[in-house]
C-alpha cells in the first residue's frame, strides 16, 4: 500500500496533521490509537487558538461544545490575587473556551473523515520498518504501508524515535500532575493558585462542579493531589525531524501544564510539519523551531519556579541533558 501520508496516532496532534495534509489533497492514513481520549478532561485554550481552530474547520463547533468563554484567569498566590485580562479589540474582550479534550478530539476525527482521511489499523498491532537506520514503512497488521513523510503523533509511545534510536533531551525532574474533577462552587473565571511546593488550575465545568489540575515542583511523590496522575516531565526530541519523517505533539516535546495549553501545543505542531515537510531543508527548520520554543518556553517556566512562592532548587540549575534533573540540585 503506498500513500503520501501516514499519521501514527489519532490524538490532537495527529488529527491536526492529518486534517491539513487533506486539506492541501495529499492521501492520508491515520493509524489510531486503542486508548480513547481521556474522558472529563478539560483544557483552557487561550483565544489565540481560534485561529488555529478555524484553520482546521472547527473553531465554530468548539465554541458550542465549550462550557465557558473566559475573558481572562484569576492568578493567585499567598500574598496576592489578580485577574489578568486576556484582552481585547474594538469587537470586545477577547474569549478562551473551556472544553473537553474528547469533545476536541471527537470533533477533529470528524472532520478528518469529511476530508477524506483513511482510519487504518491499530498503534497496537503497528511497527516502524527501519532498515539500516532509514524508514520504510510501517507495518499495520502485517501490511507494508509506504509513504512520503511519516508523522508520529503516537505520544509517549514514541514509536519513530525507539525505531530510530532517537534520545530525549530533559529539562526537568519526574513531574507528575493530577487531574480531578469534584463539587465545587469555584468562580466561573479559571483561576491559577501558585503555592510553595506547587501550583493547581481549577475551572467551573458545570453548576456545583470544578476540575482541578493540581502538581508538586518539590517531590514527585504528590500524594497530597486527589486525581489520577499523568507525567508531565520537560522533555524535547532534538531529531524531532528527518528525510522523510516528524515527530510531533507529546512525542516531539513536553512541558508541564503551567506552561499554557498542551492542547494548542499538539494542534500547532501537528500543522507545522505538514506546512515544513515539503519545502527544501524543511525539517532542518521544524528542529530548529521545535528547539527555540522549548528551550525558551523551559527557561520561563524555571524562573517562574525559582522565584517566590515556589520552594524548588531545581529551576536555578535548569539545564537540557539526557538525565533528568534531581528535584534538589545544589
């Protein structure tokens, strides 16, 4: 079977990809995944996703499955609170959504069907064919399945990077956050809590109920946390890119949720290597662009860590390597 592209893993990151390599009539196989997207988990997109969202065809729908479209976020600490604003123009103040990271994924799977892309097989019962260091294929069900660009959107399975012998770099400790929802009468403005040993995002999802996202900077062992746990640990492929092949969403870079939405992060990605793929040196620059947002993105995070209310030692001796940091450093 040969086609021009073949997505592994139909998640945010994978979808976006798939949904413009339609877009720009190149065939497409997505090969999804056997986990369902997490159910109640909600995310807050900032309203610079709406164009982001409408390149892909459903910024519309989203706003309608969005519970709430805050103008802003309550950032909290021990000494003070503050709204801050998202902005606005001269059509009012601008709007982030509050939705379902399966009601994203539900409406990005249709969309990619109404494009025209093909839903092949299972990560499960899939390997990347490598031979002497160079892609070949994928085997889906024990069928070849070649392509022009192969583009792994399947998470920490990491499927290209372990076939290749690609290694992560870290810029943090083992961080885990925990995600819960629970009856709460919350504010309806999401609102970011920052406490020594940590932090923890609550929104409103509906009347009585609040979902929390809560972690600890200071141990990994956040026991303290209700909610089931996900690691979050800083970590980006520097060979995210290559003849033939992109790595993207979790699989090519994480950072933990106080950085923004990871959601945004899988949808740009995923567009940004089938916007690069087939231009000269394009995957020289999907690294270096990859590069440049972690590395800068990282070293705002640790500053913020490293400064009051937070306890952390790691963020002052931040760094990127192929060891993760201790949570003490000096």
């Amino acid at each position: 079977m040969q086609t021009d592209v073949i997505v592994l893993g139909d998640g945010i990151a994978g979808l976006s990809s798939a949904v413009l390599a339609r877009q720009r009539g190149l065939g497409t196989v997505v090969v999804a995944s056997s986990r369902p997207p997490r159910q109640g988990f909600y995310v807050v997109l900032h309203p610079g996703a709406e164009p982001v969202l409408d390149m892909l065809g459903i910024a519309e729908q989203v706003a309608k499955r969005s519970v709430s479209r805050p103008s802003g976020y309550w950032r909290q600490d021990p000494d003070s609170r503050e709204l801050v604003a998202y902005g606005s123009d001269e059509n009012g103040p601008w709007q982030g959504y509050v939705v379902q990271e399966r009601d994203l994924a539900d409406l990005l799977t249709i969309r990619a069907k109404q494009a025209g892309v093909t839903f092949e097989g299972s990560l499960d019962d899939t390997r990347v064919n490598v031979r002497q260091s160079v892609l070949r294929g994928v085997e889906v069900g024990g069928e070849l399945v070649r392509s022009g660009l192969l583009i792994d959107a399947s998470g920490g399975r990491s499927l290209v990077s372990r076939a290749l012998g690609l290694r992560f770099l870290y810029g943090s400790p083992p961080l885990i956050a925990r995600y819960v929802n629970h009856r709460s009468n919350v504010d309806a403005i999401p609102a970011f809590k920052a406490v020594p040993d940590g932090w923890n995002w609550s929104m409103r999802i509906r009347s009585g109920w609040a979902s929390k996202v809560s972690m600890s900077i200071t141990t990994n062992k956040s026991r303290a946390y209700p909610g089931r746990g996900y690691d979050v640990s800083w970590r980006y492929l520097p060979k995210c890119a290559g003849a033939g092949y992109a790595v993207v969403g979790d699989a090519a870079l994480r950072l933990d949720p106080g950085s923004g939405s990871g959601m945004l992060r899988a949808m740009i990605t995923g567009i940004k290597a089938v916007t690069t793929a087939y231009h000269s040196d394009g995957w020289r620059h999907y690294r270096q662009w990859i590069s440049n947002w972690v590395r800068a993105d990282g070293r705002k995070l640790a500053d913020i860590y490293g400064a009051r209310p937070f306890r952390a030692d790691w963020p002052k001796q931040h760094s990127w390597s192929e060891r993760r940091l201790p949570f003490y450093c000096s």
